[in-house]
C-alpha cells in the first residue's frame, strides 16, 4: 500500500515532489455533466500560493493549475480528472548541504528508515508543496458540494492563533479574511500578528499557529457509525496536513472542562418543524453524523521545523553533527495552510455526500445530486 490517495466514493490520489518538474492529483468519482474550469481551480490555489506577503516563503510559483482530462466542454465526463502544476522555482542547490544529514523536526530520518532513500531536496514528497494539490482537488470537490447544495454551503477558514497570541473572537469578521495576509477574521489581532512574525522572521525562528475551519449549510444525515464517522475522517483529513499535530471538533479539549449541562446540547423545535439547537458543542456531528449545525473543527499547526539556528542531530554515518538549514521557507507554515484547511473539509464532505445518497437516497433530508 502506497497511500497516496484519500476518499472512498470521492478519490484522489496526489504525486510529485517538492523540487520535482510538477505536482499535480487525479480525481476520481466525480459525477458527470458538472461545470468545472481551470479558472474555478486556479482562484482557490492563487489563496494558497507562496509568496505573497513576507510573512510567507518567498519561492515564486505560479502555481498554473491544467487539467489534461475528465472535463469536455467545461463539464465533467465522470472519468479521472488529471490535474497538473508545473514547479517553476525550485532551487535544489540549496539542500545539498543536507543530503546526508537529517533535521531535526523533518521527515528527513523517518523517510529514510522506512524507504532508505529519500529526495532532500525541499523535503521531497514531505514538502507542504504537496498541499498545493490537495487544493486543487477540493475545489473540485466543491463542484460536487455546489451541484447538490447549491449557495446554501459554504466553506471558510480562518487563523485564529500564532504562537501565543489569540484572536478576540468578539472581533470575528469573515470579510477581514481576505484583507490581511495572515486570513486572520480579527483586524485589531492581524496587526499585532505583522510586528510580533517580522521579528520571529528577522530571528530566523518559526512559530506554530492554529487554524479553525467552518463547513455551514450542511444538510444533516452525512456520515455513519461506527467506522464512517464524520467527525472522524474530518480528524483523519486534517492530521494528514503537513505539520499539523492535534485537531478538534467543536467545543474540543474544552469539553473535558464542561459539565454535562454546560456541555448539552439542547434542542427546541423551530421553525417547518425543524429541531433547533440552543448551541454547538459538538461542533455539527453528533455520533459521527451531521447535525444540519455549522461543522466547526480546529487544528494546530507545529512551527517550521527549517530554521537558521543550528540544532542538534545526526547523519548518515551516524556522526553527531549541528544543522543549519539554508532556502526559503515559511516563518509561520500555519498561514498557508487555511486554504488547504478549506479543501479538505470539501473534500470529506464531498465524499459523504456521495456515500449518503448510495446509501439512504430517500431518507428524510438525505441530498440528492441533481439529474438531467
């Protein structure tokens, strides 16, 4: 098992490397006869693409997405769809000082273990690079979501933490997003964030950073007990971001601070005949199937594990050494990983959203993707 492709009915399987000559995913399962063009792809990618703000590595890659198959005449045929992005800026000679060295906090040694080769050059198949196709495929992903939902989903993330310093969530503003170079829905917050990452930047050092990502106008109904639970592949999707080592749904680890009333979610009837809950601690998911409530996750981010500082470690002849890592690289990884935040929750719902009208297409407000 190689491990390279994510989703059951909704697949896609990512390839290429950091340094290599592209990356790119193939999409499979996805219905026929959706719109779907390069420019709906290339507006989620330009979020993610490196750098634009000196808060983020400055490796310039246009990141041009083109999709070689599975769209005729701007829709989807229901075959694989081949997305590919050229890597334009790769400056390989940067790594070969640590071709036989392992940094502290990378894949380097664990790749090598398990594979005994491995491609140093920006951290080969480990590099966030790869991220860049999981975003192509979630907005693919999200074709689905539109055919089937229509305006009534919607997807955002948000940076609502770096290092130690927090959003005022009295503050939250999804319009803020979009006009500071951190995603940060706190305006007050995005402006102390520049001094205090210059500074980190300007040492040399990296900060970690948490991510919270909102997926509302989901129709209740998507996921199963006990092994196809929602709020598990959610966990699962998130985890396998690069550097992100802890998730939660809704409330969380603060839940382990709440009283069973504090932590209830209570229910009233509202209106056609709805149940309406009186709040959202279990984050849209309850018993891994979704609640109709805004599904509500967070993950954290760890620090860039490449830094100026020398560290510590070992290479291949097993002699004790210091590293110091030369290149481009990100201050804080978490800011770009907002947009691939949103393409994986897409692309989990898209999946579920295929299961579900497999399994229960008549059940009490099960989605149905539209037919000819």
């Amino acid at each position: 098992m190689s491990f390279n492709t994510f989703g059951r009915l909704f697949r896609f399987t990512t390839w290429g490397e950091s340094h290599g000559p592209a990356i790119g995913c193939v999409v499979d399962g996805v219905p026929p006869r959706l719109p779907l063009a390069e420019a709906d792809i290339q507006r989620l990618l330009d979020r993610r693409r490196p750098g634009q703000s000196k808060f983020t590595t400055q490796r310039q890659e246009p990141d041009q997405v083109r999709i070689l198959s599975g769209v005729f005449e701007g829709q989807t045929t229901g075959h694989p769809i081949l997305l590919v992005i050229e890597n334009v800026d790769a400056r390989s000679k940067d790594y070969s000082e640590i071709a036989r060295q392992f940094r502290p906090g990378h894949a380097d040694l664990t790749y090598w273990l398990k594979y005994g080769i491995r491609d140093y050059r920006g951290g080969g198949r480990a590099s966030a690079r790869e991220t860049a196709a999981r975003v192509a495929a979630g907005a693919v992903a999200r074709a689905i979501l539109a055919a089937s939902l229509g305006a009534s989903v919607s997807i955002r993330a948000a940076l609502v933490q770096i290092g130690p310093h927090r959003i005022n969530r009295d503050n939250w503003d999804w319009d803020a997003v979009e006009d500071n170079p951190f995603f940060c829905p706190d305006r007050q917050a995005a402006q102390m964030w520049e001094g205090y990452l210059m500074g980190v930047r300007k040492a040399g050092s990296s900060v970690g950073a948490v991510v919270e990502v909102v997926a509302e106008g989901v129709p209740p109904g998507l996921g199963a007990p006990t092994y196809g639970k929602l709020d598990a592949d959610l966990a699962a999707a998130f985890m396998g971001i690069n550097a992100v080592k802890a998730v939660e749904i809704g409330a969380g680890f603060a839940a382990a601070e709440l009283s069973g009333e504090e932590n209830a979610d209570e229910m009233r009837m509202g209106e056609a005949g709805r149940v309406q809950f009186l709040q959202n601690s279990a984050g849209g998911i309850l018993g891994g199937i979704s609640t109709g409530q805004p599904i509500v996750a967070r993950f954290a981010v760890k620090p860039t594990s490449s830094i100026l500082s020398p560290v510590r470690s070992v290479n291949r002849d097993g002699e004790e050494i210091e590293v110091t890592t030369k290149g481009r690289h990100d201050p804080c990884v978490g800011i770009r990983a907002v947009p691939v935040a949103e393409a994986m929750m897409a692309a989990v719902l898209a999946d579920h959203l295929l299961m579900a009208r497999a399994q229960t297409p008549d059940a009490p407000g099960a989605p149905i993707l539209p037919r000819p």
